[in-house]
C-alpha cells in the first residue's frame, strides 16, 4: 500500500515537472512587455507572441509561416536578416534598431537577436518611440541650455551649500571655466561684500526659498564691477543640495542713476530756486507740480495740488482751449500772453513759455513749462503810453492853440502889412507877398503837426472822421486806391479807445502799402451787439511779417488792442492779401446808415 502510494505521488511530481518547463515559457512571455518572434536562417516565421500593449503591425495567422521579406518593407527586412546572421554566427546577443510607418505614424523599433538552435533565433522586438522622442527632446533641450549659458549676458554658476563653485557659464576673457570650478563664490568678491554672500548662501539653504543681493566683484569668476545677484535653492529630497546663481552686471545702471540723481538734484535746486512760476500739467489740466514761485504766485500751498486744475486759474475758460490747440500744433509756445487769475480771484497776465510732455509712444500726456506774471509790467506800459500820448495831445493843443494862432496873428499884419505897401507903390510889396506865403506854409505845417500828435479829437465821429481823412491822405500820398466805410454814426466816449483803435488802422494800412504791394486798401468800422469791429483788407501778396507774427509794429498793434479790453486777428486772404480785425467793445453808438 505504501509502495503504491510512493509511486503515485512520483509520478505526479514527474508529470508536474515535465510541464513545468512550458509553464515558465508561457509565464515569460506574458510578462515581456515586447513582441516575442522565432523565426528561422532563411526567415521563416516559427512564432509570432504580441504583447498586449505592443502597437500590433500584423497577426499570428497572417506572419507564421511566411518570411521576413513578405512582411517587411525591403530595407528593413534587409537588417533583419543581417541581424539574424550575425547571432547565429556569434552566439552573442546582437541588436539592431530601424523606423517603421504604421498607419500613417512614424514608429523606431529596437531588436534584439538570439540563437535558440544551430538554425532558429528568438528576437524581441520592443517599440522604443517615446524614449527616442525623449531622447531628442532631451537632447534639443540640453542644447537649447548651452546656447542660453554660452549667450545670455548674465554670469550663471551652481554652487554646493559651503560655496564651492561646480559649475560657471563665463569667466572673464583670459581665464576659462574650469580654472574657476572647484573655488568658493567668496574668492571672487569683495571681501567687505563676503559676510552679505555667506548670510545669503545660509538663508536659501536654510528656508529653500531665494534670495537676492548686490556685491562688487574682484574677479575672474565676472569682470570687476557691481553685480545684482539671484541665488536659488536645487532640491532634492526636500534639501538644498545645490544652489544655483545668477549674476548681472549693474555697473552701468548704477553709473546711469547717479547721473539721474545729480541731475534730479540740480534740477530741483533750479527749479525750487527759480523765481519764475513753473509748473507741469496733465492734459486735462490736473496739476502733477508747481514750484514755490507758481504756489506763491497763484495762492496755493503744497498740500492742495492732488486736487487742483489749472482750468480754474483761466479767467476764460476758452483761453485753455486756445493755448491746448496752439500747443498741440506746434510743439511749444513761446511768450504766450493770457490772462490768468489767483485762487482767489485777483487777475493778473501771465506769459507763457511751454512744451509738450509726450510718452514713450508720442501720446500726448501734459504740458510743462514757465509762467511769468506781467500784470505789473502791463500797468507800467499803459501808464507809459497813455503819458506820451497825453503828453502828444498837450503838445498838439499847444501847437494849434499857441503856435498856430500866433502865426495866423502874424499872417493878418503880414497882409495888412503888403496892403499898404502895396496903396504907397514901395517895390518891397513883392517880398512882403512872399513873406505872407511863407507864413502861411507855416501855418499849414503847424495844423498837420497837431494834428499828427493828436489825430482823433472827442467829439461827435472823432474816430470816423480820422479814419475817412488817413485814407484821403493815403490816396493822395501814395497812388493807391482806398475805401473808407463807415456803418453807423459811432459815438466813442473814451478818447483813449478811439485813439487806439486809429493807431491799429495806421499800422495796419502802413504794413499794406511797405509789405503786401497793395494797389487797393479798404477800411471798414461798424458796431455789432455794442461791440465795435474794424477791418482793414488789402489785395496785395501778403503781409510776411504778419504770417511770422514778428515785428515791433504788430506787437504794438496786439498791445493796442489789449489796452482797450479786444482782440486783434491777422490773416490772409482767400482772394489774396491780408485782413486785421480788431474787435473792441464800446460804450454806445448811434446807427444813422452807411457811410463811405
């Protein structure tokens, strides 16, 4: 019983063991992840095992039994059966490695060949696509890194934790990397700028979090200089094992902003020194700054500029607008008269010098410049030039009422005088004739003296009546032709108005007849809405020094029309020529028709 017994479990055991060697086959190729082929010396397909993850190209029923080279396209299977050769002929492993298109996809395939008999070979063959992608993708990166470290600006280095430099991208000129490699980051720094790397170095490695800093450097790891440096923590298993630093050269920068910083300095010390009013603007005219003298001049301290406008200190609110379009067309203003006023209301005349403030882009953003108040100034010119012609119309009165009719007194015993030569028959009449002609010249230079130095005289159409007379005088004088029109019987109570309002006529008919070669001048004096508007037009080429807005006559004229609370315009013509308009408000006027 117990033989029989023996010899049955020993022959379970043998049974076991016989299939033992097919079982570990099969369990071996279950768990390679490749394809499993056994294929013959003349390429025949003994066996054809997939892995299930494999990208199939074909099957067991359509591959055992054929060749390789009905399989393959002809390049590959050449390799193929090269490869074979060689493993039978060496008995050693022997690898092979080929692209293969499946399905449209471009696949790199990987073989490795063994003899399994004098005539057969195993291959495995594994699908190695993605690790040949990652090993381009590593390759494009690692050269992508080297032209970055080999071109950036920046001197970049990896350090150990104690310093120790174990990798730099540049050195200076005449030293290589690998001379610098194995030295500490403090042979290479000042040593008052030492114990700032070391507490850096301690602070990354201690918190793993960066850390940045500026040192000048002595070299040869970077070129003397100051650096602004960025030291990063490299982890691994959550410690700082490396550190990697990034140094710029700042020196330059810091050159640059030293400059800005002395010349902030004197810029602020000429500006607050000044005793000019300078201010900058934006462009809808909020207040970035004004100095001391623009505060003290319009009446505002330091602490109320984040909400001030400058819109407020324009008594009209149109002069703004006028002095944006003129400096936005040109650039700048130069001596810009308007009239301003205070915080408080007191007006003053400002002159302005400006320029835009434009960004990067051209934009306009503001305006920055220099006001200088000329209320004073004005007052004194006024009172200067109302004394002379004061002084011009005592001068003309005195002329007409003292010289002239003294004169005339003479002019009547001169003629009493020939009338009686003349009855006793004495020759001497004759030069007494000429005596009284001479006189009477005198008399007539006399008249036009005064009335030079006092060419409008207050009463009833003074200014209208001067006017008609200076284009009689013109027409006779000069050839040329000359319309006078008068709208309305204007009654002008200030003398200083009208006698103003005279002078911009004369200039204006003077600049026609020297600059534009006029052959006809019309002037032209009405009222509208109480308002009084004269116009002088000419047919001439143009006034040159009226299109350059230069020449002391034209800025009379502009002061003239200020004087008097107007405004003067001058341009050309559509038809040729020029046109001055001055515009001045009066008092009252009597309209009675059109006179010319």
């Amino acid at each position: 019983m117990g033989d029989t017994s023996n010899s049955t479990v020993s022959a379970t055991i043998l049974r076991q063991g016989a299939r033992a060697p097919r079982l570990w086959h099969d369990a071996l190729l279950a768990v390679v992840p490749d394809l499993v082929l056994r294929v013959r010396r003349d390429g025949t397909y003994l066996d054809y095992r997939p892995a299930p993850h494999f990208p199939a190209v074909s099957s067991f029923e359509r591959v055992l039994g054929r060749t390789v080279g009905e399989i393959l396209p002809p390049e590959v299977a050449q390799l193929r059966m090269a490869t074979i050769e060689r493993a039978l002929a060496s008995g050693r492993v022997e690898r092979c490695q080929y692209e293969l298109r499946t399905a449209g996809t471009r696949r790199v395939r990987e073989e490795r060949h063994a003899a399994c008999g004098p005539d057969e070979v195993v291959i495995l063959v594994r699908d190695v696509t993605q690790h040949r992608m990652n090993e381009e993708a590593v390759e494009t990166l690692q050269e992508e890194l080297r032209s970055l470290f080999e071109n950036v600006p920046d001197c970049v280095a990896a350090l150990a934790p104690d310093g120790t430099l174990v990798f730099v991208n540049r050195t200076v000129d005449s030293v290589s990397p690998e001379t610098v490699v194995g030295t500490t980051i403090y042979d290479h720094v000042a040593p008052r700028d030492r114990a700032t790397v070391r507490a850096a170095i301690e602070r990354t490695v201690a918190t793993g979090s960066p850390s940045s800093f500026e040192v000048a450097t002595v070299g040869p790891l970077c070129a003397r200089g100051l650096y602004a440096c960025r030291l990063g923590p490299v982890m691994h298993d959550g410690k700082v094992t490396r550190l990697t630093l990034v140094a710029r050269d700042v020196t330059e920068r810091e050159q640059v902003l030293d400059a800005l910083r002395e010349s902030e300095q004197r810029y602020h010390g000429l500006v607050a020194g000044s005793r000019d009013a300078i201010f900058i603007t934006r462009r809808n005219g909020d207040v970035v700054d004004f100095n001391q003298a623009a505060l003290d001049l319009f009446g505002y301290t330091q602490e109320e500029l984040p909400g001030a406008n400058v819109t407020r200190l324009y008594v009209d609110a149109a002069d703004r607008a006028r002095f944006r379009a003129e400096i936005e067309r040109h650039g700048s203003v130069r001596d810009y008269e308007v009239k301003l006023q205070r915080k408080d209301g007191t007006p003053l005349i400002g002159l302005l010098t400006a320029t835009l403030r434009t960004a990067k882009d051209g934009t306009i953003v503001g305006y920055q410049g220099i006001v200088r108040d000329i209320t004073q100034r004005r007052f004194l010119e006024r009172e200067v030039l109302e004394s002379t012609e004061r002084e011009q119309r005592r001068i003309g009165q005195d002329l007409h009422d003292g010289l002239g009719q003294h004169l005339t007194g003479v002019a009547f015993l001169t003629k009493v005088l020939t009338q009686k030569l003349s009855a006793m028959g004495i020759p001497e009449a004759a030069e007494a004739v000429k005596i009284e002609g001479l006189i009477d010249q005198a008399i007539g230079q006399t008249r036009s003296l005064a009335k030079g130095l006092q060419p409008v005289v207050l009463e009833a159409r003074g200014l209208a009546t001067a006017l008609e007379e200076m284009c009689l005088n013109l027409t006779e004088l000069f050839a040329v032709e000359c319309r006078c029109c008068i709208a309305g019987e204007l009654s002008v109570d200030d003398n200083s108005v009208a006698t103003n309002v005279y002078y911009i006529a004369r200039e204006a008919v003077n600049n026609a007849v020297k600059h534009s070669g006029a052959d006809m001048i019309s002037i032209e004096l009405c009222v509208r809405a109480g308002v009084g508007i004269l116009t002088v037009e000419d047919g001439g080429r143009g006034c040159i020094p009226c299109r350059t807005n230069q020449g002391l006559g034209l800025q009379i004229m502009r002061y003239r029309a200020e004087m008097i609370g107007g405004s003067l315009e001058i341009r050309d013509r559509k038809e040729g020529g020029t046109m001055v308009r001055c515009t001045f408000p009066i008092k009252g006027s009597r309209k009675s028709g059109l006179r010319s």
